[in-house]
C-alpha cells in the first residue's frame, strides 16, 4: 500500500495526530501518556504563545487506511537569531517500526523546511526549552518522568538510516535520598552567612504564584547559552507559570535571593508518571483525583527545574537548593529523584549527582542533517 501523508488542519486532524501514540504506545507500562487537550492546544496558533515567535506544520501517516505516523517541523526565529544560522527542528516524531513510513515522515518535514529556507535540520525538539526534547536511546525499560520521553528502540535504527547524526546527548540519573550530612549541612550555613543570603521556602499558593513569573525571567539569564534555548517572552512566561501554577507544590520550591534580587530557585514535583498513566490522557471524570492522590504522599520526586543566576555561579548556590529540597523530600517520605535530562558535556552538574547513590539511567539525543 502506498503511504499517504496528511497535513494537520482541521479539528479532527488535532485529534488523531494527539490519539496515535495513545494507540502505538497502548501495551508498553513505561509510556508517560500526556494530557491530550494540553497536547492539542499546543498545536493551535490561537492557543500557544510560542507561535509569535515560531512557525510550524503537523502531518499524519497513514498505511491500509489507519494513522501508522505523526511528525511536526517548527522553525523558533528568536532561535536561528540567537545561532545566526538557518536550523529547523522535527518535533512530535512517532511511527509504526516501517522504514517506508518513518522515510515519508522525514522527507515532508524535511521539504517544508527546505521551502522556508532552512538549510539544516536537528530534533526532535519543541517550540521550547519545556517541550519534550530528544530522542530516547537509553533506559527504555524505566519510568521517566513527566518532562522525559519515551521511544521505541527502532526509532534511533530509522533516524540514522534517514542521514541523521549525533549533535548533543542528556543524560538523566534516578538518585537515591538520604539524610544530609552534618558536614554539608554547616558548609551551607557557611554559605549563606558569609553572602548575606535569604533562603525563602514557599509556604502558600499565593506565594508561589508571585515567585514563579520571577524564576522563569530567571530562566532566560540561567540559560541563555546552552544548546536550543530562546528567550521567553512575556506572553510565554504567564503561558508557562499559569500552566505549572495547579500542579506544583511550594513545599517543594525553594529561592535563594540577596537584597531582594533572586539569584538561584529550584522546583521539584512529586513523580505524577504512575498518575498519569491512570489518567490516560483525561483530566476528567478520575485524572485529577488520580494526580492529586500522587501529590500527597511521594516516594519519588522529579527534578523540574534549577536555574541559577551565572554571575553568582561559584558562590555554591546549587548546594544550598540541593540541601533544603533533600531536607524536605526526608521529611514527607520520598525515597528517589528523577533528574530532568543533562547536556553530557556538564561534568560539574554529573559530578553533583554522582556524590547520591545513584543510576545513570537513560539517555536521550538531538539529531542535526545537512538539508
């Protein structure tokens, strides 16, 4: 049968492209499902902020009548401004193991790039840093967490079959919780006295909801120079602070100002992987009871998101975020971390990690091609 490929216009084509993995992933206990309206929003111009500063297109595959396929090609211009090259990215890249299909996919994604003027293409990314990013070539038989990924081992065979090469890898850790020691506990009071710094550790939702517009502007100066990441906008940083604002905790969000200016923040979120299994996708009628029943007593808790300012870089900041999350993770009962994935090449944050009991579990890989 010859492979037709479909573009994403209409409401229906939002709802099959957001069902496929829903149906390609069905009997595998290590896929993280997504909330399927968030997912569809996603990828509506009116819905998603990111289109301000993006543009993209969506395809389905189908083979003997039935979706066997989805790809999304985006071009972030605030990006290829900042790289002063013409790099578009795939994105949403899920396929039958069919090397017929998986080729089709690539060649629309990678036409439509070419027609706008790219000249290279990498992926799989996001319209942003918080979009799933990477492709998973290690540690498929583990739980990740809702900001990892999950593929299918002949995904990576297919890609590089297709010209793709390596361009950077992350490397994600599941580390095991134990007491703080004494020692690192007066280092960090150390710390803080010798820098005149203020711990603030979040008690309400009120508090949280004015701290986090703070660190994701903190987010642009944190990560303004690593691989894929643009500035956010103001439209994106209440997009992405209203979004997070109902599941996180502020037990679990500790900042570090000084003479009122925030210089470090660190987020963590109970592991809501199991829950969101449970949820299949709807939030509606048991998802909500089913994540908030996992918010309550954690055993595992993902590492969302650290920044810290680069001008205070050497003063151990990291340190003192680090000590306080693990004091109070000890106190409710959680047992494991999940970090979010680590460009391979930062030997001083692996180097972090590796001080806990710990696995290097999985690792995921941007690919980049010449167009």
């Amino acid at each position: 049968m010859m492979i037709e490929i479909k573009e994403v216009i209409s409401d229906a084509d939002i709802k099959q492209f957001v069902n496929f993995p829903f149906r390609l992933y069905k009997d595998n206990p290590y896929w993280v499902p997504s909330i399927k309206t968030d997912e569809a929003k996603q990828l509506k111009r009116d819905k998603n902020p990111a289109f301000d500063f993006c543009d993209a297109k969506f395809w389905i595959a189908f083979k003997d009548g039935k979706v066997a396929g989805r790809i999304a090609a985006i071009i972030n211009y605030m990006y290829l401004e900042k790289i002063g090259k013409k790099k578009g990215r795939i994105s949403r890249l899920e396929f039958i193991d069919d090397p017929e299909v998986s080729a089709k996919l690539l060649e629309t994604a990678e036409n439509y790039l070419k027609e706008k003027g790219m000249t290279e293409v990498h992926g799989p990314l996001g319209f942003t840093n918080l979009d799933n990013q990477g492709l998973l070539i290690e540690g498929f038989d583990y739980l990740p967490s809702i900001a990892s990924v999950m593929h299918f081992p002949y995904y990576q065979k297919h890609i590089e079959a297709h010209g793709y090469t390596k361009e950077n890898d992350w490397i994600e850790f599941r580390l095991e919780i134990e007491e703080v020691p004494e020692k690192a506990s007066r280092l960090v009071d150390i710390i803080v006295k010798r820098n005149n710094l203020e711990i603030v550790r979040l008690k309400e939702k009120k508090e949280m909801q004015v701290y986090l517009k703070e660190i994701f502007e903190l987010l642009n100066v944190a990560f303004e120079e690593l691989p894929y990441v643009a500035p956010f906008t103001g439209k994106m940083i209440d997009y992405s602070a209203k979004k997070y604002l109902d599941v996180l905790l502020p037990k679990y969000i500790f900042v570090i100002r000084k003479e009122g200016k925030i210089l470090a923040f660190i987020v963590g979120l109970p592991s809501l992987s199991k829950a969101m299994q449970k949820a299949n996708g709807k939030l509606l009628p048991f998802g909500v009871f089913h994540i908030m029943k996992a918010m309550k007593r954690p055993e595992v808790m993902d590492l969302l998101l650290t920044g810290v300012d680069p001008h205070y870089q050497k003063m151990g900041l990291p340190a003192i975020l680090i000590s306080e999350l693990q004091k109070q993770m000890i106190a409710n009962g959680v047992k494991y971390v999940e970090t979010t994935g680590m460009f391979e090449t930062n030997t001083k944050g692996i180097t972090t990690w590796k001080n806990y009991k710990y696995i290097q579990h999985k690792r995921r890989r941007c690919y980049v091609k010449e167009l």
